[in-house]
C-alpha cells in the first residue's frame, strides 16, 4: 500500500547490547572485583515533521527502516555504543497508525493536532548491565551479565491529511489545475483531457501580507463517496480545508446537475464539510458568452484561467469567505493506543552467565505459574505468552542451555 498520501512502513528499533561479565586485572591486586560494563541501549525510530515537504513521494521506494543494535558493553566499566536512531521525515497533516495486528488499526498520533514534531515510534531496546552493576554484599563477584532487551518491531500507516486553507473542487477537466497555477507559482500538469490530476497538488498564493495555501483535488465522479476513481481517498483531504472553491466547467451542458452530483458525493462521504464556506465560480469564461449561460442568474463568479478575467473577483471572494470562517476543531473520535498501565508485577529481565546458562528473573506471579506446572510444554507455553521465550531466542540461547526461573531448571530445547 502506498501513494503519494497513503503509505505503509516497516520499522523496526535496536536491540540493546549485552552486559558484559569482567574481572578488574590490576598489578599487586589479585581479587580487582567486577568491572562488566553495561550495554548500549539499541537505536530508536522516530518521525519528525518537516515543514518543507508535501507528500510522501520520499518514501515510497524505501518503505523499511531499521535501527542499530547497541554494542555489548565491555572490561574496565566501558558502556556500548548506542545504536544509530532512525528519523523518518513526514509533511505536517500526518496520521500515525499502527497496523502491526492485520485486520486492527489504531492511531498512535495525529501530528496536525499537536505540538509535538519528533515522535518516537519504536522504542529502542535497554542495554543490560555488566557484572560491576549486578554486584552485592551477598554476591560480591558476579559471574553473569543481563542480556540486553530486543527493539519493537512494527508496522505503520501514515496517512497524509493536506492541511490548506482553500481546497478546489469540482468534475475531472474543470479547469482545477489551471486556476491553481493563475494563481500560484505551482505548476501542475494541464492538459485538455480529464484526470490530468492524478494527486493533490498544493500551491501558495502571496499577495503583500496574504498568504492563502490552495490545494487542487483531483476531478471526482459520480460514485466518489463510496470508492469511484479513488473518491475517499481525495474527500479526505477536503475535511481540514477552511474554504471550498467549487469549480463548474463552464462548457458543460448540465451545469446545474453538476453542482448537486458533486454536493451530494460530499454529503454522503461527511455532511460537516457542506458547512464549511463555499464560493462557486464558472470556468473557461474565454469559451462562453456569460450574458447567455444558464448559471448566470444564479449570481456566480465567472472567470477564465487563461486571460486572468474575473481572476481577482474570484480572489476576493475567496478572502471574504476566509474571513468570515472560524478553523474548527475537525478531531475525529478514533481508537488510540493508550500508555501501558504500571503495574506491581516485575518485568521479566534475562541474564547470562559465562559459561551460557540463562537466568530468568522476574514477578512472583510469573515465577508461581512456572512452578505449577507439570510439564515442559506448557512452562515454554506461558514464557511464549509473556514473551520471554522470544526474549531468550533473541538472545542468542541454543538447544542444550539451561534456564532457570526461581528454582526450576529446564534444558531448552526439550519437549
């Protein structure tokens, strides 16, 4: 899935590099005591808003993004390196969803509504402490590390809701594209054939002290609110605009029909956006006689691309309707994935002793379930479901290790 409003990526944050199990060797001093240091913490993934971007034309041939792991720390308390963050860059209007579970989706965060512009998306992993940090009065020499914790790897949605003040509507072949490039330095493709439009095309308006952001829907048909030529995804983008700018070709045959075909797509897709101020202008006024037009008793804006006539009427108009137009709040109520809820129970932490036996600490209502149980199977079941089994495969462990977990010994690899 992807486009130039519309694409999907996958991330994937470090790893956190091992602690590391070491004995300080100093001259004269036969017992130096530890001096493991800890892990580097693994590499994160964030998205940052980039106010010089417009689209997600950047993204759609790398659609994949991968932190580094931290590196495993070292003798003499040196910490590993850190993992090399990732920073995705997105244009502003941009909603994050996660769509890691196929068939759910939930919005993480829409970053036209906050004012936040750095957004962390997949957190790296800790790095584990080194055998200096393990050390106690009781155990005065460790002789194992924690492994470092592994990244999140997910899948993400960014969808792109253009934020602009004036979004113009209208059939294919209307003359949209020509009256955005009139009036701004964009310069999108024009040709005298329907569907020149294939994306959004944004343009800037600069007059003095006004700067009015436009933005050209590609032409809807008949059908666009339930899916005909891409309709939704082009509707979307209409809701954020504070001012429409319909658009009637002024060579059509059935101007009136026209009108109500594109006022009721919009209807049917949300009926808040009709609320929003419109300004109707006839197009193409070089090819016509205005006196004789049906539309002309209705008290529209004529105009014509080409000779500029009617253009700064139309302009007028338009930064009448922005005045009178008070910017709502357009939030729509959806599912967002709320923070973890802290609890009692002990995350569950890996170590690794020198000779690569694995040590599992963690809650006593984790370590009572593992004692309760009979057999083999359903202990790695329950460390499957509480995702420490992916933690020690992750881990490096191999088939003949042990693990233990409070007073219970296991071989992994054993049925």
């Amino acid at each position: 899935m992807f486009g130039l409003d519309l694409v999907e990526l996958a991330i994937e944050s470090g790893r956190g590099g091992n602690g590391a199990i070491s004995e300080r060797r100093v001259r004269y001093i036969s017992k130096g005591g530890p001096d493991g240091g800890e892990g580097g913490n693994g590499g994160s993934v964030y998205i940052v808003v980039d106010q010089n971007i417009f689209t997600f034309k950047h993204l759609i041939r790398n659609r994949s993004f991968k932190a580094r792991n931290g590196e495993n720390g070292k003798g003499q308390n040196k910490t590993g390196k850190k993992g090399q963050d990732i920073i995705v860059p997105v244009p502003p209007g941009t909603i994050i969803w996660d769509v890691t579970n196929p068939g759910e989706k939930q919005k993480i965060i829409d970053l036209s509504t906050t004012n936040s512009f750095k957004i962390c998306v997949a957190k790296g992993g800790r790095g584990g402490r080194g055998n200096s940090k393990l050390a106690n009065s009781r155990k005065q020499f460790p002789e194992y590390a924690q492994v470092g914790s592994k990244g999140e790897k997910k899948n993400i949605l960014l969808e792109l809701n253009i934020i602009a003040d004036v979004a113009i509507i209208g059939f294919p072949n209307a003359g949209k594209s020509s009256l955005l490039a009139a009036l701004t330095k964009a310069n999108p493709e024009i040709a005298e054939y329907p569907f020149t439009t294939k994306h959004p095309e944004i343009g800037i308006y600069e007059e003095l002290k006004d700067t009015i952001v436009f933005l050209d829907i590609p032409g809807l048909l008949k059908g666009a609110s339930q899916g005909v030529g891409m309709g939704v995804e082009f509707l979307r983008h209409i809701s954020r605009a504070r001012c429409l700018v319909h658009i009637i070709d002024g060579t059509s045959t059935t101007p009136k029909r026209d009108i109500k075909d594109i006022q009721s797509e919009i209807r049917q897709y949300n009926p808040v956006i009709l609320k929003k101020p419109q300004v109707l202008a006839v197009s193409k006024l070089d090819f016509l006689q205005k006196n004789t037009h049906p539309l002309f008793a209705e008290n529209l804006c004529f105009f014509s691309s080409k000779t500029q006539e009617g253009l700064p009427e139309l302009v007028a108009l338009i930064k009448k309707c922005l005045l009178e137009s008070k910017e709502e709040n357009n939030k729509n109520i959806l599912p967002e994935i709320k923070p973890e809820e802290k609890t009692q129970e002990r995350k569950p932490s890996i170590f690794r002793d020198a000779e690569g036996n694995y040590t599992v600490r963690c809650g006593q209502k984790l370590m009572s379930s593992v004692a309760d149980k009979k057999t083999i199977s359903s202990v790695w079941q329950i460390l499957e479901d509480e995702g420490v089994y992916a933690e020690l495969k992750a881990a490096g462990i191999i088939a003949g290790d042990k693990v233990s977990i409070g007073s219970k010994v296991f071989i992994w690899g054993t049925k």
